[in-house]
C-alpha cells in the first residue's frame, strides 16, 4: 500500500514536471522594442522617452506572472527558431502637457511564431491622461503608463493567443 501510495506520488510529480518545462517555453522578445519604420512616432518621443525599453521590461515582469519567460536579444528577432513575439510600436502620440492636460497613446502590433510557423498575431493601443495627479508628471512618464498597461494586456494575450485580437482601447 505505501509503495503503491509512492508510485502514484512519484508519477504526479514527473507529470507536473513536464506540464510546467512545455508550459514555461522560453519567448523570445527584441529589446528594445523596435518603432515601425512607418509608424506615427515623432523623432522627440524616440529621443527623449524609453517606452522602447519600458514595453519589453513590463512584458518581461507580467508575462513570467502567466508563466511565460521571455528572454531578450538585442537584434531582430529570427521568427524561425523556437517561440518569438516579433513586436513593433506602430504609434507614440504625446499632446497636451501637465498644465493643460495630458492626452498621450501608444500603439502595438505583434505577431507569435513557433518554429517558424504564424500562431497568432494582435494589434494593442492604449491612452492615458496621466491618471491621479498627472499634472505633476512629465510626457514621457504618462507615456510609460500606457506601455505598462499594453504589456499586461500582451501578457494575458500570451496565454490564449487568438488570432488578430484588438487588445487594450483598439
């Protein structure tokens, strides 16, 4: 009886073992995150603010909450290998200023492959005026609420990939 009690808890656990190593499958992300060449993004927002590096730090923290890991490379992603998210910001629009109001979004579009092979792409959009107390913070701050926010969104998306999901305020 205790060996058979043994042997069951044995098999659970290699079982577990296993559902998780499939389910952890590294992601690979391009950090920064690349602007679309043909994006609506002005020189100043790319000069001056990092919502580039920001999205694919956020992605990186809620992803592994959805038990995703995602590893970075520095260079384009190559969609051939493994399990990558080729992601672009299409969008970066900064108006307004802390004494008139902010009114800032930032725009995604990103496409899973698995080995190659097109699982599931989205497009994201999501804007802020700066949320409590936004008159005190800067362009680039409130820019940085809206890539932390689309990254939650990517990170849910993540564990369901649908195909041409409009996540976020898309």
């Amino acid at each position: 009886m205790k060996l058979r009690v043994l042997a069951i808890v044995g098999v659970a656990f290699v079982l577990a073992l296993f559902a998780s190593s499939a389910q952890a499958q590294t992601l690979k992300v391009q950090r920064p995150v690349p602007y679309s060449e043909d994006g609506d993004i002005s020189d100043k927002i790319k000069q001056e603010c990092k919502i580039d590096e920001q999205l694919a730090d956020f992605l990186q923290e809620y992803a592994r909450e959805q038990g995703v890991e995602v590893e970075f490379t520095d260079r384009p992603v190559d969609t051939a290998a493994g399990r990558v998210l080729d992601l672009r910001i299409v969008s970066a629009i900064s108006m307004g200023n802390a004494f008139i109001g902010h009114q800032k979004s930032t725009g995604v579009a990103g496409t899973l492959y698995e080995n190659g092979k097109k699982v599931a792409s989205f497009k994201a959009r999501r804007q802020s005026m700066g949320g409590a107390f936004g008159g005190y913070k800067g362009s680039c701050a409130v820019l940085g609420r809206t890539v932390k926010v689309i990254a939650q969104d990517i990170a849910g998306w993540l564990k369901s990939p649908s195909d041409g999901a409009k996540l976020g305020d898309s």
